[in-house]
C-alpha cells in the first residue's frame, strides 16, 4: 500500500470513527427520551451495534496506523 492510498484510508476510517461517536450520543440522548419502551429497547440496540463499529474501526486503526497503536497502548 502506497503512503498516499494509507493516508486516504486513514482519514476515511477517523471520519467514520468520528460519524460513529456522534451517532452514539444522538441516539442515546433520544433513547432517553423516548416513552415507549419498545421504542427505547430498539434505539439501545442501534447504540449497541455503533459501539460494536467504534472497536472494529479503532482496531482497524490500530492495525494500519503505527504511531496510533502506539499511543493506545501507552496510554
């Protein structure tokens, strides 16, 4: 893979990243809001599966960006 084709992968996968983040919170600030618990139940479980995007895009990232890796486990 060249530098460049990285580079691109990379800024897609943190824009992703990001988009997933800040589904997260949307849809957990509107399962808080919501009365019904049908409604509520099926809004957790989209918050679920976005959490399950963030490891596997964090992981993605930890695997193509080495300095990122790094700092994960550092931390």
């Amino acid at each position: 893979m060249r530098l460049t084709e990285l580079t691109a992968d990379l800024q897609t996968l943190r824009e992703n990243l990001a988009d997933e983040l800040l589904a997260i919170n949307r849809f957990e600030e509107q399962a808080f809001s919501l009365s019904d618990e049908d409604a509520k139940e099926a809004v957790q479980r989209i918050v679920d599966d976005k959490k399950d995007h963030v490891a596997r895009l964090l992981k993605l990232l930890q695997k193509l960006d080495v300095k990122q890796r790094e700092k994960i486990e550092h931390a």
